[in-house]
C-alpha cells in the first residue's frame, strides 16, 4: 500500500516538471544565480509577440522579474547578439596554458608601470592587448587576487632617481668595494641612522561600522617632531639619543631689538658628532669590537671631517653608504618595528613620546637584529646583478 502511494507521488512530480518545462517555468536559472539562453531568447521572444509588448505579463508567466524581462528585450532591441555574451570567466583569461600566461605578464607589466591604476584601467588595457573581453569587473578581481596573487596594498613613494642607471651602478660599485676591505654585516658592523617621530604617529587603518570612516582624534594636524639618532648592530641595540623638537616660530610679528641667530631645527654637525663619541665610548667598552665598521648614509653632517677622523682616532673604521640606499643600512628596518610599536599606542603625547620611543626600541627582540642585517645582505645579490631595490 505504501509502495503503491510512492509511485503515484513519484509520477504526479514527474508530470509536474513536465508541465513546468513545457510552460518554460523551469530552467530560468540554469547554475547559480546565471540565467539560462534558452529562457532569455523564449522570454524575449514572448514580447516581441505579445500584444502589447508587455514585459511584465511575460516575466509573471515565466516567474522571472519584470525588470530583467525589460532589459533583455531591450538589450536585444539595440543588439540582438548582446543578449547572449558571456559575462564572467572569458576564454582570455584560464588558469593554464600559454595565454594565461600572456594575460598575466600583461597585467605584471601594466602594474608595475602604474600600480596605482583602476580595474576599469586594467580592463581598457585587456581589451587594447587581446580584443573586446566580455569580463566583470568581479571576475577580474576574482583572478586578480585568487589565481595572481595580486592584492591592493599601501603605496610607497620613491625618489624617481632611486633606482636610476647612475644609483644601481653606484650600488653595485659600493657593495664590491665592502667586500674588498672586509666589511661583514653579520661580525664587525655598526649601523647608524636618524628617525623623525611625531605625536600624530597612527596605524592607517582603523575598525568602523560600514559606511563610516574611522577616525582618530589628535591635538593638532601638525605636531612637532621628535628626531631620534641611533645605533644598531646584528647582535643587539647599541644606543640611541632622543633630541627634543623645537617649538615652530610664533605666527604674530615681533620687532626685533637687535639680531638673532636661526635656530636649527634637524640635526648638525655637533649633535651628530656628540652622538658618535657616545656610540665610540659604548662600543670600547666590549674590546671585540675595535676595528669595526661604522656604516651610515652620506648626508653632508655624516660626511663631514671630524667625524671621520673621530671615529678612526678612536682605533675603528667608516665607511658611508651610496645615496637613495635605504635598503643597506638593516637600522631602516629597526625604525620599522619601532614606528609599529609606538603606532600601537592609543594616546601620544609630547611630552610622554620620548618614552614611549624607548620602550619601543627597548622591546625589539634580540634575535630580531641579526634578521634586519641578513635583509640587507640579501640585497647585495641584487646589487650585484644592476638590480634595483
């Protein structure tokens, strides 16, 4: 008995869908959320021969909507082959072979030109380089971040002379003449740099509801800047000297009763000379150390005459890196992970700041140094080979 209700159940459902196929009610979807050709061309057919050109009737009598029924017919009234071009995974674009390949060199080359472009650039590019692509803005990001390992990240500006002919042969000829005279990162060098902190310093990103901005309250949109001189090598911190900012100039004019002497904001030659007998009287503590290397930038108060002869009266070496060559010196990556730590405090003050700093530097791992001075030596690899970095 129960076997006989199954069949007759079983037989109503296949007559049912029967039923639904030969009225077009099935099929409107054919995977997903895409619709289905044959419903597209049975439902604008059905408007073209209705009567009154009602999309609504059709869309009511098929159980699709009326909007997308008016804009299939026309679409198709405009351009009939424009109803059935494939929107999504183009052909162009597959995960193998040698035009995949292709496409993904193109969109490498494009970015890396213009890595500040808009996927509707891309796209303008795509069709230029493999003719019209029926593809979505989705599926392009899709491939973008899925399949190429591409992903939108913060920018960073570069001097356009950084990576000049000039500069990577500069490099090139520095990184050969370290080797020559024994410079080791890993044994016998000191890395030397000076940092800029302000009280405004913040992550640039921040948690909101959707559609709201996130936004981080500061005393003033210009604070003063705090400038930190420091000293590092592979196995540890060394020193480091905080200098106070200098209060800006008042805005109200003042007659002056006799003249005075500008006040220098940034760092000069004293206070980097001071700085150095501190990092040479730190380091002749540890006997080991004589005849290191103190390696630091070429900026005209690095270079100057006495601090050279400071350093090799005092029985060690110097040496000064080429211009725009940030990524030799392992301190610029210590000054990353302290810049993060202080980012991580919720409220900087003036007058708190130069502490936090030392917490900051105080907190970067031991081990961590000797990874900031094989990042550098890495990039002597690329030097070597005219690379840019």
């Amino acid at each position: 008995m129960l076997k006989y209700y199954k069949s007759i159940s079983k037989k109503k459902k296949k007559q049912n869908v029967e039923k639904k196929i030969s009225d077009g009610e099935v099929g409107a979807k054919a995977k997903g959320n895409r619709v289905s050709d044959e419903i597209k061309a049975r439902a604008v057919h059905l408007v073209d021969v209705h009567p009154k050109n009602s999309a609504r009737a059709v869309a009511l009598d098929l159980k699709l909507e009326p909007r997308t029924v008016q804009r299939w017919y026309k679409a198709w009234k405009e351009d009939p082959d424009s109803l059935f071009k494939v929107i999504g995974r183009p052909k162009i674009i597959e995960p193998e072979g040698e035009l995949a390949e292709a496409t993904k060199q193109v969109v490498s080359d494009f970015y890396f030109k213009q890595p500040t472009s808009t996927m509707d650039q891309l796209m303008e590019q795509l069709n230029t380089s493999f003719g019209n692509l029926a593809i979505s803005k989705r599926t392009l990001y899709r491939y973008m971040a899925d399949l190429w390992l591409f992903s939108l990240k913060r920018i960073r500006l570069e001097p356009e002379d950084r990576n000049s002919p000039e500069k990577i042969q500069q490099r090139k000829e520095w990184v050969i003449a370290a080797q020559v005279v024994g410079v080791d990162y890993l044994k016998n060098s000191v890395f030397i740099d000076e940092a800029g902190f302000n009280a405004n310093l913040r992550r640039t990103q921040g948690w909101a509801p959707i559609g709201e901005t996130p936004i981080v309250t500061v005393k003033t949109a210009r604070a003063n800047s705090i400038s930190i001189l420091g000293a590092i090598s592979s196995k540890g911190l060394i020193k480091v000297c905080l200098r106070k900012p200098v209060p800006p100039p008042s805005s109200k004019k003042r007659k002056l009763t006799g003249t005075t002497k500008k006040q220098t904001k940034g760092t000069n030659t004293n206070h980097y000379a001071n700085f150095v007998s501190d990092i040479l009287a730190e380091m002749d503590k540890f006997p080991e150390m004589k005849g290191h290397f103190l390696i630091m930038g070429n900026a005209p108060i690095h270079t100057n005459k006495i601090i050279r002869t400071m350093i090799e009266e005092r029985g060690y070496r110097c040496l000064y890196l080429p211009s725009y060559s940030p990524e030799l010196n392992p301190i610029e990556q210590f000054w990353s992970v302290v810049k993060s730590g202080v980012k991580r405090e919720f409220v900087l003050k003036k007058d708190t700041l130069p502490q936090v700093i030392t917490t900051a530097c105080n907190e970067v791992l031991v081990s961590s140094f000797e990874g900031f001075a094989r990042y550098s030596v890495n990039r002597f690899a690329d030097c070597l080979e005219g690379q840019p970095i």
